[in-house]
C-alpha cells in the first residue's frame, strides 16, 4: 500500500471485501501469516480482528474467525 493510502479506510474496505468472499465461500477463517518485524501489518491486522495464534523465528500468524450468529 502506498503510505499516502495510509490511514483512509482502504484496508477497511478490503478487508470488509475478503471477509464477505469468505462468508459467500462458507469459510470460517482467514489466516494472515506476517513478517515479525512488519508492526505496521500486523497492527492493521489486529484492528481487523485478527489474533495471534503462533509466531516463528519469521512470521506471526493470525487468525481472524467469523462470528456465529
């Protein structure tokens, strides 16, 4: 992403695209593996809903699940 895209949504309404893909798919989860040392990435995963679930000598895995009801 371009840092002038920074902070304006744009991976709001990404995620919000992927997210409704993966509940017209019938998935229940979306798995984001991300570079240890991009903070950036995975704070934009966090606010997407992700959790951590393991982390490796490169990568932090994160899990984002769909909510039932």
């Amino acid at each position: 992403m371009s840092p002038e895209a920074a902070r304006t949504g744009v991976g709001t309404r990404l995620f919000a695209s992927s997210e409704q893909a993966a509940t017209e798919a019938g998935l229940s989860k979306i798995e984001a593996f991300i570079g240890k040392d991009n903070a950036v990435a995975q704070a934009y995963y966090e606010r997407m809903g992700f959790e951590t679930f393991r982390q490796t000598e490169a990568a932090v895995c994160k899990v984002w699940a769909r909510q039932k009801g």
